[in-house]
C-alpha cells in the first residue's frame, strides 16, 4: 500500500514538473485571426441614429438625367432646417451630453438655420461626360430653372436660394476661336467638370401632387485639348509646309495663341484650360444646347422621422 501511495506521490510530481516547463503563451488561447478565418468578415460600426435619418433624408428622391453630354442629379430633402440641424447634431451624437446641454451647443445652428424652417432642400450636381468642360454664360440660376404647375400657370417658375455652390459661379474671360487662329472673339464665360450645389426654396411646394421640373439649358460642352487635338495640335500643328507648299502665315500672331491651338478646328469644340482658349467651327449661339431636365414627384415622398432625442432638442430651440 506504501509502495502504491509512493509511485502515485512521484507520477504527480513529474506531472507538476511537465506542466511548469510548458511556456505560458502555449496555454492561453490564441486570438483568433479574421484574415485567416475565410468566413470571418470586418464588422463596421453601426450607423448612429441621426446618422441613419441623414440618409434617409438624402434618398428620399434622388433622380438624374442626361443630354447633349451633360448629367444632372437631384436629391430632394423635405426640410432645410432640419437637414442642417442634424449635421449640427451629430458632431454631438455620443459624447453623452444631456439634453440641456445639447440645447445649448445647438442654439448658433437654430440662430443661423432658422430661416429656413419649412422650405425644402436640393442637393443638385452637374457633371460633364467623358471628362469634357461644360460651359456656363451666365449665373447658376439663369441655366438651372425650377418650374412647377399653379392654379394659374401649368409651368410656372420657382425660385430658390443657392446655400453652397462649389466651385462658386464666377465667369472669367475665355477667347473662342472660330476657324482661323487670327479670329477669336472674347466672351465671359464659366467653366467647370464638375458643379455641385445646395439650394432651398420656399416657392417649390411639396404639399401638392404636382411634378417639380429642374431644366438645365443653354448650355454646351468642350473636350480637352489633350484627348481631342493630338500630339500635332499641341505642337501647333506640323512645323515643314513640304515641298512646293508656302507655309502657314503666322506672322503677327502672339506665340502663346499659335502654341495652344494650333489650328484644330474640330465639328466638336475643344478647350485648352490652361489658356482659356476654346476652338470650334460653329457659332457661339450654334454652340448652345438644351440640357437634361430632371422631374421630382413630391406625391410619392415619404419623409422619415427624426430620433427622438434629437426632435427633444429642436422641440426645445423653438421655444426661443
């Protein structure tokens, strides 16, 4: 019986002495590794609240339309102020911040916002295919117009208020070149790949059925210089007239207009940025085209419904 009792005393303590050797990273678990785990997949943050009613409202409508190489989009929001205030509000969203305090941080945005309590926003963008220029002559206003029925009028023109216009619409001087390079003619003009806008109105009613018309017009296009002229027209055209043949007369011509256009006078008009020359066969009023017109149909608008402690907040700024 001793002898039992000893053998089992000495197989616990080699046991014990085993178990201590093993290197303490050895017994703990290893983390698992989501890239080697093929079924694993990242978890993103959950979207907060006022996160998820911000996008909502900007997918309430969004339509968009294309003509004549110009794309125009249009997100309806139904209320400015509340737009602007949820932005306002999530800077806030999860500091745990009470809704005193909340009050407070938010009463310079409800100061500067307010007005433009029940008037509804756009989000609108322009945008030039294929990477080609689009050409402005005028403000944003005169090319981009809102029309919507009345009692009196089947279309009749809304107004609105650009809050955010980038790039900001400011004409420069651009000379457009017909089809010799000593005749150009000067003309303000603004010109941009890319426009995006946000504008409110209060004339644009969405308490109706009736469709909201956004009309894009007298507007055209320009392709760079670079993708449409060639190498041959970057160099201002070829440098040897050939034998027998007299030269191009250029003689009298600024080198900076020989160099940029050269003489490429394409059906298509082409546009040197950096120069602000524009070249085309046709006339300036043969250059101008109708744009895409984009149609919201407030009848089919669902807004969605603010969270509730950031409707607590707004309850409470109007009572300033």
């Amino acid at each position: 019986m001793k002898f039992a009792n000893t053998l089992a005393g000495f197989f616990a303590a080699v046991s014990l002495l085993f178990f201590l050797t093993i290197p303490l990273d050895n017994l703990q678990a290893a983390a698992k590794d989501p890239k080697k785990n093929k079924n694993s997949k990242a978890r993103k943050a959950p979207k907060s609240s006022i996160e998820n009613y911000l996008v909502r409202m900007l997918t309430m409508q969004v339509k968009s339309a294309t003509k004549n190489g110009v794309k125009l989009t249009v997100q309806a929001v139904p209320d400015a102020y509340l737009y602007f205030m949820a932005k306002t509000y999530r800077d806030y969203e999860g500091l745990g911040l009470s809704e005193e305090l909340l009050t407070k941080k938010l009463g310079s945005a409800h100061t500067r916002y307010k007005r433009f309590q029940n008037r509804l926003f756009f989000k609108i963008t322009i945008t030039g295919e294929d990477g080609k220029y689009v050409v402005f002559d005028k403000s944003l206003a005169n090319h981009l117009t809102v029309t919507q029925k009345s009692e009196k009028n089947a279309f009749s023109k809304r107004t609105y208020h650009p809050v955010n216009v980038s790039p900001k619409v400011d004409a420069e001087q651009w000379k457009l070149f017909g089809k010799r390079i000593s005749d150009y003619t000067k003309k303000s003009l603004f010109v941009f790949k890319n426009l995006r806008a946000e504008v409110t109105s209060f004339s644009i009613k969405d308490e109706t059925t009736e469709p909201i018309y956004f009309n894009l017009n007298e507007i055209w296009t320009a392709k760079s210089l670079q993708k449409s002229a060639g190498k041959t027209a970057l160099r201002g055209g070829s440098r040897s007239g050939g034998k027998g043949k007299k030269k191009g007369r250029t003689k009298g011509i600024p080198k900076k207009l020989r160099g940029a256009l050269g003489s490429v006078t394409p059906h298509e008009p082409v546009i040197n940025a950096g120069e602000k020359q524009i070249s085309a066969k046709m006339s300036f009023a043969e250059l101008k085209k109708t744009g895409p017109i984009v149609i919201l149909t407030p009848g089919h608008w669902d807004p969605p419904l603010p969270p509730q402690g950031f409707l607590q907040v707004i309850k409470q700024l109007s009572t300033r």
